[in-house]
C-alpha cells in the first residue's frame, strides 16, 4: 500500500527549491507541485510535499530553516549600513573625486561617516650585505617614507576640499574621516574593510572607452571575487549631481536564491533615496516556460517583505544579456544598474569573463554589486 503525501509547507518556487533541496539533504523524500505551472498567477503557490510519515522530522526542518532565514536576513540587511561606515578608496584621480561625492551624497541620507582610504606601494626588499649597502637601505627607507608623507598630505586636502564642499552644501549629517595604509591597493582595501567593517565600498572607475589611469582604474575588477561587502563602483563616465536625480535603478536577475537577499540590501538602501526598482531578467535567445514562474516569485517576494514598495518585474528576450540590459536601461532612464556575483575560482575568472566584470567595462552608469559565496 502507497503511503500517502502531504503538504507541509506552501513557498514561492524559488524559496520551496532549496528547502526541497535541505529536506533531501536531511534524508527526507520531497516532492513539489504546482512548479511547472507556468501561469505567473501561481507563481507563489509552491507546495512542499513528504510522506506522512516523515512530517514530524521535516516540519522540525523547515522550522529551522525559517529561523535560520530570518536571523540571516535581518543581519545582512543590519550589515549594509547598521554601522553607518562607507569606505571610498581613493588615488587622487578626477574619477576617484567623483566617488567621494557619490559617497558623500548616499552618507548624507544614512547619516553615516565617510572614510577616505589611500593605499601606498612599499616594496619589502632582501638588500645583500656588501659595502656600502647600508647606505643603499637608508636612501631607499628615506625614499618610501617621503612617499608615505606625500600620499598622507594629499590625503588631507582631499579631506580637505571635500569637507569644504560638504559645509557648502549645508550636508550636516555627513562625517567625514581618511586613513592610509601601504601594500598592493586591492590587498589594502580588503585588509582594512575587515578593520573597519563598513557597510558599503563606493570606488571610482575610469569610464568606458577612457584610457586607464591611476591606481584604481581596475582594481574595482580584483575586488569582485574576494570583497564580502557590497560594492559600488561609479565609472568616471556618470558624474555626480544629486542622487535625487537618479529616479530608476535596474536589478538584473538569473533567478538565483541569493538575489533576495541582495534584493532587501537594495530596497533598503532605495526607500531613502525615493527611487523605483526594475527587476529584469534577460532570457538569452528565447524565453524559458519556468521564466515567468520564477518572476512572480520574486514578484510575491517583495509584496511579503516590503508591502507598498512599486517593483516593476520584466522578462527580456534578447541575444545577450549586456545588450538586453542596455536596451531596457535606454527605455527606462535607468541611473544604477546592480548585480549579485558569486565567487569564482582562477580558471573561471580567466577564460569565462562574469557579467558583472563586463557590465564594469561596458556600462556608462554606476554599478551595484553584491558578492556571495
């Protein structure tokens, strides 16, 4: 005799996927109905099935996992700006200005301090012993520490001149900080974000078509794979005005679990701001029966966590997806485009380019993004 099954929890599909996924992990046979469906009607009403006897065990699971969920997401959502702490990595360049007031501008909405960040390049060098080598080790201690008092005097005026443009404007809930440390730039930025905790890295980029300059011209590219904190890099191309002036901002998804987490980050950080979010999936070549499935998902996602809050939610059918983003980006007047990427080990960074690095390099307007692992 067949054991009969039940229903034992009732989720969005993307949601119901990985607890299917936790359930079997916990030896629990799973089975989910009304996922093939494709009305966009149905998109949220995901059954969760097991054999009666296996409901104990997995509502205990499912409990957990719900527990688990909820203390994640309000820490990450606490993280991106709790501490009220931005990190903007600077090398004195015209686009690493233009990210200081990108900072300034978000820092003057959370009431958050700003820290401008220089890493200065100090070799560490094994000189031989040999006559006179004493002589080369001074001269070339002498040489890096005027190195060190050059980067930290044109710190202070930059410090300097943005504190003047910030009383200017009348911007009183911004503080105002900097920092310096030495070592390859990118090795720096992360080094210190682990002392520092902010919440959000905002760095300059030279724009798309420019020649590269300065020390941070791709280190904004380094930083994708190993940066655990989200990252806004503004290409030299979108220069600042006034953040009320960006009125639409472009999530672009692949239906991936981590995009709700990313997806609060964002709303998070858009409430202040006033903007209206578009969440765009972009089918390459034609569209997938499940597209519109996942889409109402997400759909009913931000009608749960964030009743009220307009989401326009689109499927673009396009031959590759930078081109079916800046399509959408033209017709919408889009001002930030933002990204979930995950981590990639060497061989994937080297041969098969993420589409976060080449929205980075083809993308006139800043970029959000987030890292998972």
């Amino acid at each position: 005799m067949n054991e009969k099954i039940t229903t034992v929890a009732f989720h969005t599909y993307t949601r119901a996927l990985m607890i299917k996924a936790l359930l079997e992990a916990e030896g629990i046979d799973c089975f989910l109905s009304g996922e093939n469906i494709v009305q966009p009607a149905v998109g949220a009403g995901v059954r969760i099935r097991v054999k009666e006897s296996d409901v104990p065990k997995a509502i205990g699971v499912i409990e957990r996992i719900s527990r688990e969920w909820g203390e994640s997401k309000e820490k990450a959502i606490k993280r991106m700006f709790s501490a009220r702490r931005i990190l903007v990595p600077v090398d004195f360049s015209d686009y690493s200005l233009n990210a200081c007031r990108y900072a300034i501008g978000i820092a003057e909405r959370f009431k958050a301090e700003v820290k401008l960040f220089h890493a200065h390049f100090k070799p560490i060098l094994d000189v031989p012993a040999y006559e006179g080598s004493h002589m080369y080790q001074l001269n070339y201690d002498k040489y890096f520490e005027e190195l060190e008092i050059m980067a930290r005097r044109k710190l202070i005026q930059l410090r300097d001149e943005l504190q003047k443009e910030i009383d200017e404007k009348h911007l009183s809930h911004v503080t105002l900080s900097y920092g310096t440390a030495s070592g390859f730039a990118e090795d720096a930025i992360i080094e210190y974000s682990h002392r520092y905790k902010p919440g959000l890295v905002v760095i300059g980029t030279h724009g798309v078509g420019q020649k590269t300059e300065g020390i941070f011209g791709s280190v904004a590219l380094k930083l994708i794979d190993d940066l655990d904190i989200p990252l806004l890099a503004v290409p030299s191309t979108a220069p600042y005005t006034d953040l009320d002036h960006i009125r639409h901002l472009i999530y672009a998804t692949d239906f991936d679990e981590s995009d709700v987490m990313a997806i609060h980050k964002l709303l998070f950080f858009m409430r202040l701001h006033h903007m209206e979010l578009h969440c765009v999936h972009i089918s390459v070549g034609k569209q997938k029966p499940w597209d519109p499935v996942k889409m109402e998902s997400l759909r009913s996602t931000f009608e749960d966590d964030f009743p009220g809050q307009k989401v326009n939610c689109a499927i673009i059918v396009s031959d590759n997806v930078l081109t079916g983003l800046e399509a959408y980006m033209r017709n919408h007047d889009v001002g930030i485009v933002a990204f979930t990427t995950h981590k990639r080990n060497l061989f994937t960074q080297f041969f098969t380019p993420s589409i976060t690095r080449q929205a980075l390099r083809r993308f006139n307007k800043p970029v959000f993004i987030f890292q998972t692992h």
